[in-house]
C-alpha cells in the first residue's frame, strides 16, 4: 500500500479501496498503522480520508525496508532509524 502511495501522491480511502480491491475496514487498519508509524498524513474530508506522504517520510519507509531486508530481528522501532 505504501508504495502506492510513493508513487500516487493524495489518493484517498476510497481510490485505494477500488486500486486495491479490498474493504473500507481493511484500508483503515492499514492506514491506521502506516499513520501510528509516522509514515503517512491523513486529512478528514466529509466522505473521504486524503492520505500524504512527505519526502521525510518515504526516507523513513526506505531504510524500515532496508532494516527488514538485511536483517532478521523479532521487532523493530522507529529509533532504529537514528
């Protein structure tokens, strides 16, 4: 989902219920955790949710990739980043 997002930019809920071809419920679980995470930015709309992601914040996804492809660890924290 992230990385649908790299590459088109302000989609909304909805847009990516219909990209994707899953529910409502299932986009905001996934959205819920990308936004907990501090990789994503989301703007209320009356029957929408508007999803950004900054440059900073595509930075921070890219080494949580790089973490998770180089090394095998049971969690992992946003101050690994650091």
């Amino acid at each position: 989902m992230i990385e649908l997002l790299i590459k088109h930019p302000n989609l909304t809920n909805k847009e990516l219920t219909e990209i994707l071809h899953i529910s409502k419920s299932t986009v905001h679980i996934h959205l819920k955790k990308l936004w907990d995470a501090g990789l994503i930015n989301v703007s209320y709309f009356p029957h929408s949710l508007g999803i950004e992601i900054t440059n900073e914040q595509i930075r921070n996804y890219k080494k949580l990739e790089a973490l998770f492809n180089l090394e095998t660890r049971k969690t992992y924290h946003l101050s690994h980043l650091e």
